[in-house]
C-alpha cells in the first residue's frame, strides 16, 4: 500500500475511533475489529482487505466520517470495500448485500465479520431475544451473500 497509510496507522484510527464503544456483549468493539482483521488475513485476504476489515463499521457507527474516508491515504480499494459495508440507515439487506457482491474484495471482508458475529461464545453471551434476532439476520445475509 504505497503513498498510503501502513496497516499498524489504519489500525490505531480504528482502535481510537472505536475507544469506549463496546459491542452487545459489552466487550470493547476493538476486539471486534481486530477479530474481523484477523479473520481477513486468516482467509488470505490482501492488505488492502485487512486495512478494510479494521475499518469496516468506522463510517457506519459514525465513528470516522465519510470526508474522513474519502480523504484518507488509502487505496481506492479499501475506501470502496468500506463504504460497500456501510449499510444505509434503513437499507434493505438486499441492496446492502449486492453491493457487497459487487464489490471486488468486499465479501471477504464480510464473511470474516459474519464469522466473528456468530462465534458461538459471542452468541452465548446474549439474552435469548437478541441471540435469536440475530441469529436469523446473520443467517438471512449469508443465504444472499452466497456463504451458506
């Protein structure tokens, strides 16, 4: 990723933007996006995936602004990965998840955070109204991401 940010700089803004968040579990949101970043790399995504994978709900929890996005020293491949994750309030999952399909790197990405949101030990931690809610999104996105 030359003329751009280094992996360890998009991860410490993602860690910062995310400081205090917590997830439904409770746990810091860091450990989030580390897993998904992780997940990334572990399916042999490329750098410019993994630097999307630490970023990939910075813009939709309004944690990072799209000018911040649009104006970073990335490579137009991690800003386009990250807004094809960027699910519009009040989107429908279908639209959110072709975007995903036709955004080359996305689903990568995607499938490594559907991985991480449905660990067994993440899911266990949620009341049962939630943990089901969940569950059945979850799975409904998979179905249309092809992943199932």
């Amino acid at each position: 990723m030359s003329q751009s940010l280094t992996l360890a700089e998009i991860e410490a803004i993602a860690r910062a933007a995310h400081e205090g968040q917590t997830d439904k579990t409770g746990q810091p949101y860091a450990q989030h996006i580390a897993a998904v970043a992780n997940g990334v790399r572990a399916r042999g995504g490329s750098d410019e995936q993994i630097a999307a994978g630490w970023l990939h709900d910075a813009v939709e929890d309004h944690v990072l602004s799209l000018e911040w996005l649009q104006t970073a020293e990335l490579p137009q491949s991690v800003k386009d990965i990250v807004l094809a994750l960027t699910k519009g309030e009040g989107e429908d999952m279908e639209s959110y998840t072709r975007r995903i399909l036709a955004t080359p790197g996305a689903l990568l990405v995607k499938e490594a955070d559907l991985a991480h949101n449905t660990d067994p030990q993440r899911l266990a931690a949620l009341d049962e109204a939630t943990r089901t809610r969940l569950i059945a999104k979850y799975a409904k996105t998979r179905e249309l991401l092809g992943l199932v």
